[in-house]
C-alpha cells in the first residue's frame, strides 16, 4: 500500500544525510534568521516523527527520549535555551534507526480499514483526512518540507547545494 512513499521516504533519509555531510556540531543551532528552523530543530524533529509514523503501523515504542518528543514537537520552537542538544552523531542515528524501523514496519503495510479511518489529529483533519493520506504525508511531504528549510539554511549562509 505504502511502496512508493515508502521508497520516496528512504530518498528524504538520504537527503538529510547529504545536507548534514559537511556540518560541525557549532552550526547545529546558527539561525540566520528570527524563528527560522536550525538544523538541529529540524533533525530532530523528523526523527521523533519517524516515532509517530511506526505508531501508525502498530508500534507504539518510542526511539527518541522523551524530552525529544517536548522539545521538538508540533508547534515547538527552534533556540528554546531549555532544548535538549543532541549531538549531530545522535541525531542521524535516531534518524538512521527510525527510517529502518519505519520502512520495516511499512513494508507489512495496514488494513485498508485502518488506512480509511479519520485522521486522529483533527486540526490536520481538512488536510489529511484519513490515517493513510497523514501516513503518506509523514513519509513523504512532511520531510520533504523540512529538509527544504535546511537547504534554504544551508545557502542562507553560504554553503554549497548538495
């Protein structure tokens, strides 16, 4: 049911992890910009994503601590001083782990019935209307958005395109 997005999904993973090739832990957090998302924010945030994702395909263990979860969360806020900092390294290993489990657990699929049901988020409701529009979503646009902002940050401050 997911095999394209699940494939366009590996291709975000490897994405992030040429965005991330030539940084030093000291730019995890430079905002070029008032609220622009740092790449830590964004690194973290798609790893505890990777944990909302699995819960969709029937696990609901979580890879990422749970201060990941408060910090890094829906509407939270990059430079929060109180963030936890993950090193680059523990980042793209969340990362790394969550994208196999979530290919794993994607590859088995789900139920038609358990892809038609309401999108339990009901703000998001009007966008992604049933558990498999959200799923497609969290693998593919979601971290295509996010990544975007990092390449956007990237060039902001001078680095090349990858």
């Amino acid at each position: 049911m997911f095999a394209n997005d699940l494939a366009l999904f590996r291709a975000m993973c490897g994405y992030a992890r040429k965005l991330v090739a030539d940084l030093g832990e000291s730019e995890l957090d430079r905002q070029p910009a008032p609220g622009m998302n740092t790449p830590r924010w964004i690194l973290a945030h798609l790893a505890i994503c990777n944990d909302y994702t699995a819960s969709f395909f029937g696990d609901d263990s979580k890879l990422c601590p749970e201060a990941w979860h408060a910090a890094f969360g829906p509407r939270s806020q990059p430079g929060d001083p109180a963030a936890p900092k993950p090193l680059l390294s523990e980042l793209m290993a969340q990362i790394d782990a969550g994208e196999e489990r979530v290919v794993r657990l994607g590859a088995a699929g789900m139920t038609a019935e358990a892809a038609d049901r309401p999108n339990p988020y009901e703000s998001l409701r009007a966008a992604f209307p049933t558990v498999g529009v959200f799923v497609a979503h969290l693998l593919t646009t979601h971290p295509a958005v996010h990544l975007g902002q990092f390449s956007a940050w990237r060039r902001v401050l001078g680095k090349p395109p990858v």
